[in-house]
C-alpha cells in the first residue's frame, strides 16, 4: 500500500469475535421486498462455477459470493460492492452476469463485523444500525484481502483487476481507486461523491480526485435526490483540475437506483447503456 493509501485508511484493529455474518443471506433483503418480478434480470449458472466463498481476513473469514466459467482460467477479477441491502440475490446476479462474460467476479459481505442488513425491514435501521459502524479502513482491509484471496484460490488473474460497485458501494469504487496500486478500473454506480467526514470515513471521493491510482467511470442520474447535481459538478471539475482519465456520465431524469432492475428505481435504458459503458471501460482499462 502507497503511504498516501496509508494515512486515508488507516490500518482498522478488529478481533476475531466481531464477525457476526458468517454466511450469505438467501434471496432478496427484506427491506426491498416485494421485487418487481417485471423487470427483473435472471442469470442462471450454467457454465459457471457460482456460489458462497469463505476469505481469509486478519481477523476471521468473511462471506462472499463468487461466480467465474466452470473451465479454463486464469480469468480477469472483478470485485462487486453491495448496495446498503448487502450481498443479497441481485447482487449474486451481477456476478453471475459477469461470469459468463468471462470474469471471476466477486462480492464479499462488507458488513460481516457490523451486522445482518438483509432481515432488517427498514432502510433508516440498515443505515443507523449497521452501514454507520462500517468503517473505511475495515471496507479497504477487506477488498485487498478478496484479491489476495482470488489470486491465490479462484483462478483470478488479479493483474487484470476491476471494480464496481451500487449506492453505498458506488463510493467504496472511488475510495479503492485511491487506496489499490494494483487496481485498474473501476465504475461507480450512483454513489455519493460529497459528505461530512468522521474518524470512521475521514475522506470521501471528492477529497480523493488528485489521488486516483486507477481511472473510474462514474454513472449517475440527474433526477438523484440522495445525490445533488452540484456535487456531481464538483467531482467532475476536481477531476479535470487533477487531468484525471476519469469520467462522469450523468443520465437525464433519472433517479437513484438505475439499475436495480428488481426495483421500481429501474430505467431499462439507462441500466443497458451503463452496462455497455462499464463493459467498455473494462476493456479500454486492460482488465477485460
């Protein structure tokens, strides 16, 4: 780790006894209930490997769900950060969908310390109760360890290494773009770019746009009314400051949540052209 990377996240001191997720919550988290059986994309696993996977960390083993073709191999890493609801079915699913573009893809459950977000009912409960207490440092712990993880057991190709992530795990895309010398792509759905700081999240992307190590590609919508259109602006004129490759594409009327597609938040259009960016931006960046 650079030690720019150091003094953003500090190393986190976590004992063995506070994992409290041990294993991955099955189906859709309570809180996102009913889905919305219309618009739902289903990836099946035929021809891939797919399922729950243990990583070691410092301090126990984390859940996560990985998905990657059934043969060959080695194959480029992608690392899937959760929305709020945690590693949940849509989730598993975007893995899948990446498995069978040809990627190892992988989601660890990020709140395995802090709490079980998917039989929570209410959003304010998955925030105050849960997302709160994750601090930074730990989330950065946790994605080196998944790549330590996939190189050594999974097949993984981490020199081709990327990273998306939704919501809550749309700003985790820009703080590993900061944090991994190693990473070389990542894409950020809708997540927030500016935000009060505390000891448990002391930067944010906007505080990270001089820093970049690898390039992101962020996909937001314009009707976002978690995320302002000014803060979008302000990424998008630090980037240019730091003549960063990185870019922002802002959708027209269109609300957080875009691609959920199990969610009344989804806009099929938008969704498809974001997915084409990203498969792009893999693929321009080396990771593909």
């Amino acid at each position: 780790m650079h030690d720019d990377a150091r003094s953003f996240f500090p190393k986190p001191t976590l004992t063995r006894r506070e994992f409290v997720v041990t294993t991955l919550a099955a189906g859709f988290a309570l809180a996102v209930r009913p889905v919305s059986a219309q618009t739902m994309i289903t990836t099946d696993a035929t021809g891939l490997e797919a399922g729950e996977v243990k990583i070691p960390t410092s301090d126990g083993q984390m859940p996560a769900y990985r998905a990657m073709p059934a043969t060959g191999g080695p194959f480029p890493v992608v690392l899937v950060v959760q929305e709020i609801f945690g590693v949940h079915e849509h989730i598993k699913d975007v893995c899948r969908r990446f498995a069978k573009l040809g990627y190892c893809a992988i989601a660890p459950e990020l709140y395995a310390r802090q709490g079980d977000v998917s039989q929570m009912t209410e959003i304010n409960d998955i925030i105050t109760k849960v997302v709160s207490k994750v601090p930074d440092a730990q989330v950065m712990a946790d994605l080196d360890a998944t790549v330590a993880w996939a190189e050594k057991s999974s097949k993984g190709d981490v020199k081709r290494l990327g990273i998306t992530g939704f919501c809550w795990g749309g700003r985790v895309v820009w703080l590993y773009a900061a944090h991994s010398p190693t990473l070389k792509a990542g894409i950020a759905w809708y997540g927030r770019l500016v935000d009060q700081t505390s000891d448990l999240k002391p930067q944010h992307p906007i505080d990270l746009a001089a820093t970049l190590k690898a390039p992101v590609l962020g996909l937001y919508g314009a009707a976002d009314s978690g995320i302002p259109n000014e803060t979008v602006e302000q990424m998008q004129k630090a980037l240019q400051a730091a003549n960063s490759p990185s870019q922002i594409v802002l959708y027209p009327d269109t609300p957080h949540g875009f691609h959920a597609d199990y969610r009344p938040s989804y806009r099929k259009e938008q969704a498809e052209d974001g997915w084409k960016k990203l498969l792009e931006w893999l693929k321009k960046s080396g990771v593909a």
